[in-house]
C-alpha cells in the first residue's frame, strides 16, 4: 500500500482507539453507579480537577460523563470521533455503533438527537424498505428517550433548565439588537462582560450558529459557507454528518472543534475514496487480472 491508505489506516486505528476508551470509560461508570451505587469521577480521581462531574441530573438519574465534565461534552466528542471514522471508513462498524450508544447512555438530550440523525443518514437510502427502517427506528427513539426529553422539556418550560434558557436568553438579546446581530460580540471574556448572566450561553450554540454571533451576520456567514465548502468537498453524506455533529461542537476556541476541522481537512487531502476503491481493485485484480491503479 502508499503512504495515503498507510496514513488512513494509521488514523483509523487512533479514531478506533479513541471511541473505544471513551465507550469503556462510560461502560465502566454504569457498571459502578448500578451496582456499587457509586459515581466514579475519574477527574477527581486522577487529579485533573477539584470540580466533580455533573453526573446527577434533575431528579437523581445519573448520566455518565467518561473523562469529561458532563455528558453533552463527552457525548459531542465522541460523535465528532464517530463522524471521523465514517469520513475515513465510508459506514459505521461496531465501533462507531459502539461510540453512539454508550453517548445516548448518558442521557444528553443533544446526544439522543444527534444519534438518531447520524443513523437516518447513514443508512437510509431512499428505497421503501429503508423508509420503513427509518419509521421504525423512530418509534423506537422516541419510546426509549421520551421520559428525558419530556422532563427537559418540562425543566424548559418551568424555566429551571439553566443550561437552555440561558441560550435562548442570548438568542433573543442577539436578535433584539441590530449591531450584535450584524457584527457580533465577537470573542469577548464572558466572565469579565458587563452583559447579564445570560451570556454564558453564548458559545453554547453549535459552530455555525455561533459563528454569526461571534462574527456576525456578514464575516460569520462568510466562515459558515467556507466551513460548509469544507463539509461536503469529500461526500453529501458526509457532509451531512458533519453539519448534525456540529450542533453541539461549539465555536473556534473549543479544542475538539479545532481538531474536528482540521482533521476533515486532512481526510479530504488524502482522497479516502479512491485511495480505498484502487486498494479493493488490486485486491480483486490479484485474482483475475492485472491492476491498473
């Protein structure tokens, strides 16, 4: 093989390696909480921070959080690994499918949402039969998240879901003032704003949502549509995927952001497609043929 399905494979094993761990981490944290009744804070634990995990939700379900703060952040890096793994594989293995339930394990509303898009795109292929599927595993989302997305809709709605509510704050204060709107807060220290305590939803917003309220509606469109270029220069489906994972990744200055942008980029440089279908024909070629690749 060439340096390309090297680089691919190399890749694919460490975006393996990294969904696994997380999936592990999750597994092993239900394990303790279920049995044990014991929430394992591998944070604290090893000593990356005096902070605890924000494991118990409203109510006292527990959610797991691997290595992670909470379990939208566990669950946005997982899938954004999970959507880089499609970009280099072309389908979703045991692996990805393994990266998708241990993030709906934790609850995470976003995380159920985003799961249950990633699947429609990926295998629904316009055929009558995959319609079925999709209705099907509809039914099924929503019988198997319904209790958490109706008591987060109730938090919503009651107005003691800090986390939306703030978002929605800041939405509409964006909305409201046409300077912001047209060009941005841009990337202002939230803790030091003179703003109220709404804007720490800012950033919180998706990458494309807070590019506009970074950048505003001209310099963020403009980003938005070169990200976008990016997202779909290897495949619609891909480009897809990375648009549904991106709800929850947030801006720029999000690491995992980062390295999901980057990383794209480079899967895009390598040609992931033909470099697999001329490995396949000189597969198939041994046997019958001389390879023309």
């Amino acid at each position: 093989m060439d340096k390309k399905s090297d680089r691919i494979i190399f890749f694919r094993k460490a975006l393996s390696f990294f969904v696994l761990f997380n999936a592990v981490s999750v597994f092993i944290q239900l394990f303790f909480w279920y049995l044990f009744n014991n929430d394992l804070d591998y944070s604290l634990m090893l000593g990356i921070t005096d902070t605890a995990q924000r494991s118990i939700f409203y109510g006292g379900v527990y959610r797991p959080t691997g290595f992670y703060a909470e379990p939208s952040i566990y669950s946005s890096i997982t899938l954004s690994i999970v959507v880089l793994r499609y970009a280099l594989t072309t389908k979703f293995d045991s692996i990805s499918l393994l990266g998708i339930l241990s993030s709906c394990l934790t609850l995470s509303t976003v995380a159920l949402l985003i799961s249950f898009m990633l699947i429609v795109v990926v295998y629904f292929r316009f055929k009558i039969s995959d319609l079925i599927y999709a209705t099907l595993l509809l039914f099924v989302f929503v019988y198997l998240s319904f209790d958490a997305l109706s008591m987060r809709l109730d938090l919503l709605l009651s107005g003691v879901d800090g986390s939306s509510n703030v978002k929605i704050e800041v939405l509409n204060y964006w909305f409201s003032r046409n300077e912001l709107f047209l060009f941005g807060f841009s990337l202002i220290d939230k803790s030091r704003s003179n703003f109220g305590e709404f804007i720490v939803g800012l950033g919180d917003l998706g990458i494309f949502v807070n590019n506009l309220m970074f950048f505003g509606l001209f310099v963020g469109g403009i980003v938005n549509m070169l990200l976008l270029l990016l997202f779909f220069k290897g495949s619609i489906r891909v480009g897809l995927l990375c648009i549904i994972v991106t709800i929850k990744l947030s801006s720029f200055t999000f690491p995992a952001t980062i390295f999901f942008i980057c990383m794209v980029s480079y899967i895009n440089s390598l040609g992931v497609k033909s470099v697999f279908s001329c490995h396949n024909n000189k597969r198939q070629a041994s046997i019958f043929t001389k390879s023309s690749c």
